[in-house]
C-alpha cells in the first residue's frame, strides 16, 4: 500500500517507541525480559470472555458428517475446488467451528484445560472474534455485530445496526459480503510473560487471522484483510472504544478486520454491485461506521481476573504507538476466472481439512530421532511462499488474505530431512529481497541452492554442520529446538520496514510470522508430524549466527517441527460434551 510522503514522514517519527519496546522486551542470555517472575495462579486469567446482558445466539454442534462437511485438506489450496456454501447458521457453526472454537479438552487429575482450533502462545488466548452480519435471508439473526463466545459457541448480540446503513457500508464488497473481526486482551498473555506479552498478542492475531482464513476456504469463500482502514474505525465497528462496557473489565485491543464473502461470486459472469472491473476496497467509510456505533448496544464485558498486580506500562505505550491513525483509500482487482497454475502439492487424500484443524496440538516435546522426507521438508516450504510476483487475490491460500507482500523470511536449522545435509539455511519468501537479505547479514555466508530443491523454491544452503546444540542454546536452552526435524526462526525486515511504513506497520510484522506458524502447524499435522511456536529465545544470539547488521533484521517468532512424544497421563475429551444433551 502507498502512502503519501508527508504522512510517511509523520509516522516514520513514532517509530522510536516500538522500537524501544522491541530493544527492552529482547531475552539475552544473562537476561530475561521483565514479567513478574511467578505465576500468580489466584489471578489466572479466565481464557473465556462474556457480555453479560447479551443475547446469546446458540450455534449448532454439527458432527462430522453433518453438512456443510468439510473438503479434503489439500482441496482448499486448490483455486475454485471447493463448492460455495451459502451463508446460514450451519455454515457460520462451521465458519467459527474451525477458525476460533475449542478443539478438546486435556484432563490432567483435576485439572482441566480446553485446546481450540487456533493456536495460541501459553494456551492464554487472548484473542477475541467478532462478526458483523447484514440481513441474510434465512438467517435468524438481526443486522449488526456479534461477539463468538467459544465455550458456548454461540454468537453473542453485542449491537444491533441499522439494516439499510450497514448494506450501505458493504455495498463496495461482492455479494454475500460480511465483517469479521479480531481484538486482544493484553494482560491474558501479560499475566505469564510480563513486557513481552505484546509479541505474543500480536503473534496469535496471525494466528487467527490464518485459522479464519483456512476456515473460510473449507466453505468456498474467501477473505481478506481490510487493512486500508485507520484503528479508530475498528474500535468503533467493534465496540472496544466503549469505554463503559468495560469499566470493571480487562480493555480490548482492536486489531483487525477482514471482509467475507462466497469465492464463486467472484467468477459469476455478472454480479449486482459490481461490474467487469470490480475492486473489492481494503477501506470502510468511517463515516458510516460512525452512524452504525450509534444503534443500540447490549452487555457489560465480564472481569476475567480479581487482581492484576503489575500493570506493563510499556505494553500500553507499544499499542499506543502502533496505533494506525491513517486511512488508505486502497482496493484491489476482483479476479473474473479461476486460474490454478501453481504446483500441485500431493496430501493425504483421506486426511479432511475439519479433522487436521481440529486434531492440531503444540507438542511439548519430540522424540529426537523421527527424520522427515525431503518431499514432506519442500512441500511444507512450497506451502509457506506467498508467490509474491501475482496479484493479491490471485496469490495462493492462505496468502490472499495479506494485503502486503511478505517481509518475513525463515532462517531454518535442517536436524533430520532425508537426503539433506544437517546446517543453517534461508528460505527467501519474495525473490526481490535475496540482495536485501545479502547485504543485511555475514558476507562470508554460503548462499547456494539446497540440493534437490523443487524449481522456484528459494531455499539456500548458508552453513553446514549439526546445529541442535545451537538451536537449542538460542531458543532459551529448549530441547524441542534440537530434538525436532527441524526449526525455524521467523527474520522480518525491519528497520527500514518501520521507517517507510509507520510505527503501526510493527504489530503487522508479529501477525505475518503468526500466520506463517499457523500454515507450517496445519502442514505438520497432515505430514503426520508435529509443531510448536517458539516465543521465547534469545534475540541478539540469534543475529548473531547470521551476522545480522544492527536493526536490518529481527528474529520475531521461532519454531520447531518434528516426531511428539505423547504425554500419556494427559485425558483427551471431546469440545463440547459439557453443551450435548445427556440421555
């Protein structure tokens, strides 16, 4: 997106205090960023949060076979394989099913704990999802915005809009076109991991904005990121500017929105709203929005801790200066006809994608010794790389939501890949930026193509050498670095990133690495392997083994691949048992 030169000159002077924030919450060796120390388990933050005064709008429970079922895995990276489904209440059960809901719970003697569908640095979630539905025929649900509660998956009615100002508002966008939504509760990430939280909020952002992404595509629809919009629009849109329905509550951060809509529509030969050269808009009209905020509004957010002890000022301070103030009258073209000319990548055809999201787990610890096949390694790398060179929406799923080009890169330690030799490599998500990288770190580096490399694929071989001990060393001293296959660390351009973009381009950079973890979790399970974010490691050691100049480069997430070993004294039950009727 481009930005007039006064307004990048602007923003360009607020990049210091992310900056700042990002020098003061690194983890060095002799170290740790500041948290409190303890876990302060009285206080623990409740992981589900409720409106109370709010309607709650039950969702289906649909089984497995229940329409809309769900495609095969490797369909929904397949341009136009997957039927479109018609907004309704299943199909929105679906929707949230596989993008927010909870996927299991672990039982540990009296301890119980749910997993879900997106993953989450801690399991802490301190991501909230929010939908803004027009009126739909056949839907029982009044036109405005809705908060999904995952517990009960259930939409809450947080505020009902006016039905002909809100078509207004989503009359730019496709036919069958709605609003979805994200925001964060800071202090759930804070109450474990201190100054740091804020990494980690943002990282799970990605998450979510990938695991709604995969979901949608389950339906046949597609989605992306309205990013063009300025932050105060989302806070109003979303409510989080109320600072009334919040008064004894933990605050919400507003993040993001994204707009919906069936994927057939954009092939149709003629669609009302729009003409041969359409543009779906990357912006709302604020002032709409404004209109909207002023409908009725239901429900006080319940308090999710007693006590908060320390309060992470330098949090406050990150988010205030991420903040993004400026709006983008920005749009991209709508694609008339499917084009699919991008490398087939074989799955497991008897894996569908519902039951690889909801089998998705974090390993907490792999077994040392399972190898993975050179195809199964680039297959997985093929699935990471955005294809930069197209068009937004002409880009591969999930990466047709991310209206950017990429600016993360994977530093990768290669452990155990058949027929690989064990060292550090680099995987170039965008093929413009091998010189930028080139010049940003040691110039004695290796830079050759790994051996068997599939055509097009951008991996180069930097060092040879066993490189577990290192990886362990740099990720906090954790063994699942090195007794994986192999491990990542997430490298975005970033200096001179901030300083063309915007302080607010910073978060953006954590939701990029989470949206890559989210691909690279999906792809693991359906190797019949499996992964885990990294969110502590040391960061300068990390530039260190590159040889990173100054601020070119920030290692921002890590994260490991490899053979789990299975904790047995752990009880897997089913989501929603406690919701089902009992005989």
């Amino acid at each position: 997106m481009s930005t007039p030169s006064s307004i990048q000159a602007a923003q360009a002077d607020s990049i210091d205090p992310v900056i700042h924030y990002h020098i003061q919450t690194k983890h060095h060796f002799n170290r740790y960023a500041r948290s409190l120390g303890y876990l302060d388990w009285a206080n623990q933050p409740n992981p589900f949060r409720r409106f109370e005064g709010a309607q709650l709008i039950p969702l289906p429970l649909l089984k497995p076979d229940e329409e809309p079922l769900s495609p095969a895995y490797g369909a929904i990276y397949e341009r136009g394989a997957i039927p479109c489904q018609p907004l309704s209440v299943p199909s929105l059960s679906r929707l949230f099913e596989f993008a927010l809901a909870l996927s299991a719970w672990k039982k540990a003697g009296e301890s119980e704990w749910a997993l879900r569908s997106n993953p989450s640095s801690g399991n802490l979630h301190p991501t909230e999802g929010y939908v803004v539905l027009p009126r739909i025929a056949g839907l029982d649900v009044v036109p405005g915005l809705y908060h999904y509660a995952p517990r009960e998956h259930g939409l809450e009615l947080r505020a009902e809009f006016s039905a002909d100002r809100l078509a207004c508002l989503l009359a730019l966008f496709p036919t069958g076109s709605f609003l979805f939504g994200l925001t964060s509760v800071h202090w759930r990430e804070a109450w474990k991991y201190g100054e740091r939280a804020f990494r980690y909020c943002n990282h799970d952002v990605g998450h979510a904005i990938g695991s709604a992404r995969v979901a949608a595509a389950t339906l046949g629809w597609k989605m992306v990121l309205v990013d063009g919009v300025d932050q105060d629009t989302v806070a109003m849109l979303l409510g989080t500017d109320r600072k009334g329905d919040f008064r004894e509550a933990e605050a919400e951060h507003p993040d993001c929105l994204a707009v919906i809509w069936p994927g057939c529509v954009m092939h149709q030969t003629s669609v009302v709203n729009w003409s041969e050269a359409a543009k779906l808009p990357l912006f709302l009209d604020s002032t709409i929005v404004k209109e909207l905020a002023d409908g009725t509004w239901y429900g006080k957010a319940n308090r999710l801790s007693g006590e908060h002890g320390v309060h992470w000022d330098i949090i406050d301070e990150a988010a205030a200066a991420g903040w993004k103030r400026i709006t983008e009258q920005h749009s991209v073209p709508l694609s008339r006809t499917p084009t699919n000319d991008m490398p087939r990548l074989t799955t497991d055809a008897d894996q569908s994608a519902g039951h690889i999201i909801r089998q998705r787990r974090s390993a907490v610890s792999f077994d040392g010794k399972t190898s993975i096949s050179a195809s199964a390694f680039f297959h997985m790398m093929q699935r990471v790389m955005p294809r930069a060179e197209r068009p937004q929406l002409e880009r591969p799923m999930p990466w047709d939501v991310w209206p950017y080009d990429p600016a993360i890169h994977l530093l990768v330690f290669v452990h155990r890949v058949d027929g690989l030799t064990p060292g550090l490599y680099c995987l170039v998500r965008d093929l413009k930026k091998l010189t930028f990288i080139q010049q940003a770190v040691n110039s004695e580096l290796t830079w050759t193509l790994a051996p068997g490399c599939p055509d097009g694929l951008p991996l180069y071989w930097l060092l040879e050498g066993d490189a577990r001990k290192l990886a362990v060393q740099v990720s906090c001293h954790q063994d699942i670095a090195g007794d994986s296959a192999f491990s990542f660390g997430m490298l975005a351009e970033f200096e001179g990133t901030l300083r063309e973009r915007g302080a607010w381009w910073y978060p953006r950079m954590f939701w990029e690495s989470g949206l890559l973890g989210q691909v690279l979790y999906l792809e693991s399970e359906a190797a019949g392997v499996r992964a885990t974010g990294i969110g502590c490691f040391f960061d300068d050691p990390v530039h260190e083994i590159i040889g990173v100049k100054e601020l070119a480069m920030q290692s921002l997430y890590h994260f490991t691949i490899g053979g789990p070993v299975e904790d047995r004294r752990l009880q897997i039950l089913p989501p929603y048992d406690h919701l089902r009727p009992r005989s």
